[in-house]
C-alpha cells in the first residue's frame, strides 16, 4: 500500500506491506532509527513518536498505513537550526539519561506533556511518564529534566540559568 | 561534569545495534521450544521454505552435522544446545533457525515450522532435581542432575560454634528468579566481508571474550574475526553470555553468503537469556545473649536451569557468594551451595551484581534483622556491636576475603542522623500504639567488586585483568581505549576525565573507544562492578606512564637533567622553580616536533592486574507504611549512604545508585520469573514481568562517605551494583520491621501486596 506521512516536516511516500508498523516504517522506510523498540506489548515507551503535534503515540502499535496523510514528530525532529530543543537540553543538565535507549520515548511524551501541561506539578509529571519505562535513572533526574523543560519553555529568555 | 556521550543519544544518533543494516542483509527468527521438556520426533520444515521470502532453515541436527551443535558456556564447565538436539530442555530453547528477506517473512517462516514433540516428565525445581528421579542430562559424564558442590570456611569448626552458641536463629530465604531485562534486547549482525572476515556487530559487555569464544566455537582464526559492540541500551549482567542465537547468525551469514542480522524480542529475552538468582538458602546465626555473633552457616540450593551456564569465574562456581558474612566480624563461618538442572532456563548471571553477592548480601541483611527481633535487641544496635571496625583493616574474613577499606561505623552514623532515626522511632512507636503499621527496615552490607587478581580469577581460561591504551596527540587532545565497554554507565566522560587528571588536560578533548576489538586492547569487559576498579585503573596507570615519558620530554624542554624536573600543579616544573615550568600541551606538541634525545611519540598501554577486589560498602534505610486494611506497601523515604573510594564523577555515581535502587526496588517488591509445576514461564513479556514506572518509583535520597581504597590507583572502588546489591533487604527488612507486632518474621520476595494482606490476615486470624 502507498502511503505518505510527514516526518519532521519531509514527507515520505512508501510502498508499505499493511502490516507493518509505524516504528518499521520510521527505522527502516525512512532510516531514522532515533525511534526504538524494546517490547511486544506496547509497555516500554521506546517507541513514542508525536503524531499531529500534540498526540504522543507508541509507534509500535499502530500501522504505518493509520499515519497515513498524518504528521510525524520523532527525536530526529526536536532540535531546530543545530540547537537543542528545551527538554534535550534538561535531559543532558539533569543527566536524565544513561544508556540512552529510553530517551528519544521519553522525551517525546514530554514534549506532549508540556504541550497540554506548561507547568506540571512532580505527580503530573510522574504521572504523564507512567508509560514509557527506564531501567537507568530511577526516574528522579527524568522528572527534574521536565520541571526544567517546563520553565525554560515558559521563559526562554530565563532558560539556562 | 555533564556527560560527554549525551549529545548523540538526545539526538536519535546513538547507534545500536538494530540500526545497522547492510546491503542484502536477511532477517533470522528463532523457532522456540513450546514444551519444557520433549523429546523431538521430527521437524518439518516444508511449509516454512514455502513461505514467500524465506531462504533456508536450519536445525540442531545441521549445526550437529557442521560440529557446531553445543557451546561451551562461560565457566568452560558444561556445554549448552544452540539449537536442540534430540530433545529440549526448557520451554522457549531454540530449536530451529529461519532465515527471510525480511523480518516479517522470518516470522512467519518460524511460525510455519512444524515440530513433533513428545512430552517429557519435567523437573521444575531443584529439591525435586536432587532427587535423580528423572535425569536430565544424559549427554554428561555422570547420570545426576547433581552440577556441582562448592564449600567455603570450616564445616566442624562452624557447627561445633552454633551448636555451642546460647541464641541461635535459623532461616530458609529464597532468592527469587529475575531477570536484568534491560530495554534492549539482545541481538546482532554477522557478516562475512569481501576477505572472509567475519564482522560481528553484537550487544556483547565484553567483546573480546566473544571473539575468543567464538573463534573456539566456530575454529574460525581470532584473527578473521572482528566484533563490534556499538552503543548498548542497557546490559546490567544480561549481555555477557554468548547466546545460541548469535551462532546461528553466524552459521546463516557463512552459509547464504549474506549478512545476518538478528533482534530477539522482549518475550525471547525473559524467557531464554541469562535469568538472574534462583538461590534456596538456609542460613544459622549464633550468637551470644547480647547479640554477639559467634558464627555464621549457610546451606544453598541453586536452580542453574536446563544447562549451566552462569557466568561465573572458572574457579568460583558459585561466584563471590563467600561474601555471606557481610559487615560483621564473624569469628567462624562456612557456606555451601549445591546447583541442579531442572527444566528451566539456563543462567544465573551476575545482574547488576559481582556475582552471587546479591544473594549473600540479602541473606545476612535478613538474618540480621531476625535475629535482632529473637534477642529483642534494636536492628541497628546488633548491627553496631558486630561491624567490622576501622581499625581492622584490611581484614580477613572467615571465609577468606581480604577487605580492602571501610568506616561502617561511620557511615551507619551518618545514615542515622540524615534520616533523623530518634524521631522516626519515636514517631513508630505512637503509630503503633494506634494499631498503625509503620517499619523502618536497614542494610548495612559490604560488598566486593572488580574481579579480580589473576591467581584467582579468569573466564575460560582468561586471566580477568583489563586494559587501557592511551595516545596523546600533538596539539595536546587524546584518546583511551580500554577493554571495558559502557552500557550506559558514562565510560566517555569518566574514563575521559581520569586521563585529564592525571595528565593536566582537558577532557573535553580526550576521546574515549570501546567495543571494538581491531582497536581496543584486551579486554575482559563491563559487569561484576568491574570497570572502575579495573579498567579505571589501567587508565590511571597507563596515563601515569604517558606522564613518565613526558617528563623526559619536559627536562629536553627545560634543559635540566630529568631528576630535577617534578609534576605539580598539573604541570612540569624546575624543582622549586615555579616560573620555569612546561604545560602537558607543550610537551606534547615537542613529543612529536622536538623530543631531543627521547623516542618520539606519547602514548603508552596497560594492563592491570588487580592486587585485590575492592569492597564498597554502605547503609541503607527505607521507611514504610503497610495499609493494614490493603497490604499496600507505601516508601515513605529511603536513604542510601554509600562508600564506594574515591568518586571520579558525583553525577555519574548518583545516577548509578538512582538506577540500582529502583532496579532493587523492583526485584523487592514486584519482579519474578515463575514457573508453575509443569515448567511453563508465567512471566513472559512487560505486562506480567513489572518494571517499575516513574509512578511507583520512591524519592531517592542520597549521601556518602570516602574510605579510598588502599590499592586502587586513585582509590576508586565502584559503585554500579551497591543500590542494587544493598537495597533489597532494607525494603525487606522495612516491611517485617511494619508488620513485626504482628509476630510475621519472614516473607519471600517479591513482597507483593497479596502476600503482605495475607501475612496480615492470617497473624489477625491466630490472635484470635
């Protein structure tokens, strides 16, 4: 089947088999591999890819052919004119991260964390991380990365300080 | 310092291993055992040649043919099937290999193999394997399912003292199956270059071991093999051991001239990769009626699985579990564990444990607190009376380890103070007044790492040093290589900033590479805790010798002999002549464009053989409320106090412990590998094997002490696995604290919240 999905603003137009899923679809069709997987079962969250801006979904479970017409944000995606996005810059201060595999999910469920919540209290945040896992941090430097996310995004002009 | 690696991971450009691909490059899946033990009637593969994209499937029987049928497991003492011969052994074992186009086409071959079992009586634990009833290994020498027995301490002496000893206390703990599961799963990509040389990208923690491995296994010559561990999305113990799957990737590549490429899935990785634990241990204090021990004994049944293939050290079976005598001064001890096959699979990996410590830690940790609880003494009273002293060291414990360095007293102290332990006992005392279960829960446990001197230790016959290789350019940046290979762990910045300490330069610009065996020096790998003590060292050693030949360089330089050159303030200087001095930079820009009579060049290399482990230490406290109504277990706080030496890089080193402690937590409180009586795996996938999420997740607090280690170059002891190691017994030890008015002594991790509202309605049933 033919489809066409926009990932971080280029489209893709790919002769696709119906069943292969969107996560394929981006690593292989489109050889960004930023996106990984890490289960069968839609838990861990490597997976999760922003779809239309501000839904965050697990690429794993959904075919290509339901993105099909739609927009894809991935982590290849975030950093704009060689700068890193807000939430890449808190992973790297807060040391957020560890052996990485885990990280474009994480990031990418924040950015949509963020998006419907600027300011997220620590349970919103815990709670809005609840589905994607990491077996490194622990979790505690991932939720201080949002919170300095979530301010450098409200005042730009503040951030880094 | 912030981590060095970072930038290419927050950018979607790390590079594991599922992101390389090669032209022509065929997809393999594994046929997997559906029985826990069968005989195998026959396999046909005639449908699955038939499916569309499918290229060849191969069988035990084939490998049998090529002499490639069985794999020597880490120890070198058993062998294991790569794919089954004759019969299988655990539900999930490989039995046929299928090679696709794609990896939808290799599915859907495997799926259309057809295997004809014939099932077997199964053997699901080891108090029944003992009993020789059915034998499942017939392939060996000597018809038992008996592995292996392995002692340690003085059995006469160890009784007579217990039997002597006025309180004596007595526990069967079971150290539940789990497993590492980090994120990535394992798998690899083979390819036989235009040469005939096998290029191996693989998620190995140790690629040199696997080239030697694999050129014992395949006769392919070491030096015809490249192997090529790129980034690794998690190992903690998981990725040591060379698995069937990566053989059969190899044979496919060399037999359809294609590269191969192979990821298992999340239910391949926790049904058929290196499980962690499974101890039964029975272990006996005595002690005096004021709670001084006289002696320490402990018994195990280890369930190693269908074949044993622990990655244990060749002369230590049953790893570092000698360390069961933990902080405390025992004056006589002895422990024993006895391994059995059963129809399970195989393992027994150190996850994110210098082997077998975990075990022994929790063992002593509870038996601890149980026989506080028997003398009615305060846990940490009894804790504080035994502690091996400062002055002690380095001490000789009763079942024959060194200990390098430690302040026990110090660090339970401070642990103390930070939690505020008066106001919590106070505050637990009013809460039980009311009926409210409220439990303050300690480990104080001493652990040993960084395997290990080479009288001792090797991995097939590989001494367990490590090296690092370092090379110095003109313009005064550099790069290490090391035999070690990170897995998250931050070896870019930390190895990186050790070569900047001890040379006066920027780290910054000091690249780091491992994994990659045409350029890295041997090396023996990444788990055991080893990297810091070991290959940390080596590094330390070798720049050491790069600032030797510098000075030569520095006293050309200087135009004084080199004996009136010293090294201080990161620079080289005139002996008490501070103006006339020479920066590392300078010295090696001359290295290369004026080294007078020296050689050029500034490099060197080493490899360092351990004079002894290294033993971090710590205390940890976790205080929790049990909802009596629920049995829900609630983290109110946990504090971690760690000693692990020198700290190279604190954000690294608490990153670490946040990672354990929440792996600990998990292994504590949700995570088990079960199998029911007939030998079906019950937690298969992420739905049934928990990971803990950021919801469940305490705060971690943390703190620490600095005891260097005496031996290390810069006194470093690691730090990795201590959360993990350590953290265990205090959940354990918290949640029986809670519910010890209740007269409950005991409960088998994980201490899930049936089995604690069970444990509270059964000791509420007897009251009354």
């Amino acid at each position: 089947m033919k489809v066409t999905i926009k990932v971080n603003g280029v489209p893709y137009e790919r002769d696709v088999e119906p069943r292969t899923l969107l996560a394929y679809f981006l690593r292989e069709a489109c050889a960004l591999t930023g996106t990984h997987v890490g289960c069968d079962t839609s838990s861990c969250g490597c997976c999760v890819v922003v779809m239309d801006g501000a839904t965050a979904v697990k690429s794993c479970t959904m075919f290509a052919v339901q993105a099909d017409g739609h927009e894809i944000l991935t982590v290849e995606g975030l950093a704009q004119g060689g700068a890193l996005h807000p939430i890449q810059q808190a992973f790297w201060d807060k040391h957020g991260l560890q052996c990485g595999y885990c990280t474009p999910g994480m990031m990418l469920t924040s950015y949509v964390l963020l998006k419907h919540n600027p300011d997220p209290s620590e349970s919103e945040i815990r709670e809005g991380l609840a589905g994607n896992l990491c077996r490194c941090t622990g979790y505690q430097n991932i939720v201080k990365a949002v919170q300095q996310a979530a301010e450098a995004i409200r005042q730009p002009a503040a951030a880094g300080k | 310092m912030k981590r060095k690696e970072d930038p290419r991971f927050l950018q979607g450009k790390g590079h594991y291993v599922d992101d390389v691909t090669l032209p022509g490059m065929l997809f393999m899946a594994l046929v997997r055992s559906t029985y826990p033990h069968a005989e195998i009637k026959s396999i046909d593969i005639s449908e699955a040649m038939k499916v569309h994209g499918v290229k060849a499937v191969i069988t035990g029987k084939d490998l049998e043919a090529a002499g490639l049928g069985w794999l020597p497991t880490f120890h070198g003492l058993d062998k294991q099937m790569v794919l089954a011969i004759g019969k299988v052994l655990f539900q999930y074992q490989e039995v046929a290999a299928v090679f696709a186009e794609t990896r939808a086409a290799a599915a859907d071959g495997a799926e259309a193999v057809q295997v004809d079992y014939e099932p077997l009586p199964v053997v699901a634990d080891p108090f029944t394997a003992k009993k020789d009833e059915v034998i499942l290994r017939p392939d060996r020498e000597t018809k038992t399912n008996h592995i292996y027995h392995w002692e340690v301490g003085d059995r006469d002496r160890t009784a007579r003292a217990i039997e002597g000893s006025p309180k004596r206390v007595r526990q069967r703990i079971w150290f539940q199956r789990c497993h590492p599961a980090p994120l990535e799963p394992c798998g690899c990509v083979a390819e036989f270059d235009t040469m005939g040389r096998l290029q191996f990208h693989v998620t190995s923690q140790a690629p040199h071991v696997y080239r030697t491995a694999i050129s014992i296994v395949t006769g392919i010559p070491e030096d015809k093999i490249h192997v090529m561990s790129p980034d690794i999305g998690g190992g903690f113990g998981n990725k040591v051991p060379v698995y069937p799957g990566y053989v059969c990737a190899i044979v496919g590549a060399l037999k359809l001239g294609r590269p191969v490429k192979w990821i298992e899935t999340r239910t391949e990785n926790l049904t058929s990769t290196g499980f962690a634990r499974d101890y039964h241990m029975d272990i006996e204090l005595g002690a005096t009626p004021d709670g001084r021990l006289t002696a320490l004994r402990v018994s195990t049944a280890a369930d190693h699985g269908a074949f044993d293939a622990a990655a244990d050290p060749t002369k230590y079976p049953a790893g570092m579990f000698g360390v069961v005598t933990g902080s405390y001064d025992v004056p006589v001890a002895h422990a024993e564990v006895d391994a059995y096959f059963t129809n399970k699979a195989p393992g027994g990996i150190a996850y994110r444990c210098s082997f077998r410590v975990t075990e022994a830690s929790y063992a002593i940790e509870r038996a601890m607190d149980i026989l506080a609880d028997e003398l009615g003494i305060d846990a940490v009273e009894l804790r504080r009376k035994n502690f091996v002293k400062k002055e002690q060291f380095p001490y000789g414990s009763a079942l024959g380890f060194t200990y390098d360095s430690g302040d026990y007293h110090q660090t339970l102290e401070k642990a103390l103070e930070t939690i505020g332990y008066q106001a919590l006992l106070k505050e637990q005392a009013e809460k039980r007044a009311r009926g409210e279960l409220m439990g303050i829960g300690f480990s104080t446990f001493t652990e040993v790492v960084g395997a290990g001197p080479s009288k001792h230790f090797d991995i097939l016959g590989i001494k367990m040093f490590d090296s690092a290789e370092i090379r110095i350019h003109p313009t005064g940046a550099g790069i290490v290589r090391t035999g070690a290979k990170s897995q998250g762990q931050g070896h870019e910045t930390t190895w990186a900033q050790i070569v900047a300490e001890e040379l006066g330069l920027d780290p910054q610009n000091i690249m780091v590479e491992e994994g990659d065996t045409d350029t890295a020096p041997y090396g023996l790998g990444t788990y055991a805790s080893r990297s810091t003590p070991v290959a940390g060292a080596a590094i330390a050693t070798a720049a050491r010798r790069v600032r030797e030949k510098a000075k030569k360089i520095a006293a050309h330089l200087l135009e004084v002999g080199e004996g009136d050159v010293e090294w201080t303030d990161y620079k080289f200087q005139v002996k008490g002549v501070p103006a006339r001095s020479v920066t590392m930079k300078q010295v090696a820009f001359a290295a290369y464009t004026n080294p007078g009579p020296n050689e050029p060049g500034l490099e060197a290399t080493n490899y360092y053989d351990p004079p002894n482990m290294t033993f971090p230490n710590g205390t940890y406290i976790a205080v929790v409320e049990v909802d009596r109504e629920t049995g829900e277990v609630t983290i109110r706080r946990f504090l971690a106090v760690d000693d692990c030496g020198t700290v190279i890089n604190p954000l690294v080193v608490e990153g670490q412990i946040h990672g354990g402690l929440t792996e600990g937590f998990a292994i504590a409180f949700m995570q088990e590998i079960q199998y029911d009586a007939d030998g079906n795996n019950l937690n298969t996938n992420f739905t049934d094997y928990l990971v803990p999420t950021s919801l469940e997740t305490p705060h971690w607090e943390t703190a620490n002490t600095v005891t260097p280690s005496p031996h290390h170059p810069i006194g470093a002891k690691g730090v990795g696995e201590s959360p993990n190691v350590g953290s265990p017994a205090a959940f354990v030890n918290a949640v029986i604290d809670a519910l010890s008015p209740l007269g409950v002594r005991h409960l088998e991790m994980p201490v899930t919240r049936d089995k604690v509202w069970r444990a509270i309605r059964d000791a509420e049933a007897g009251k009354t």
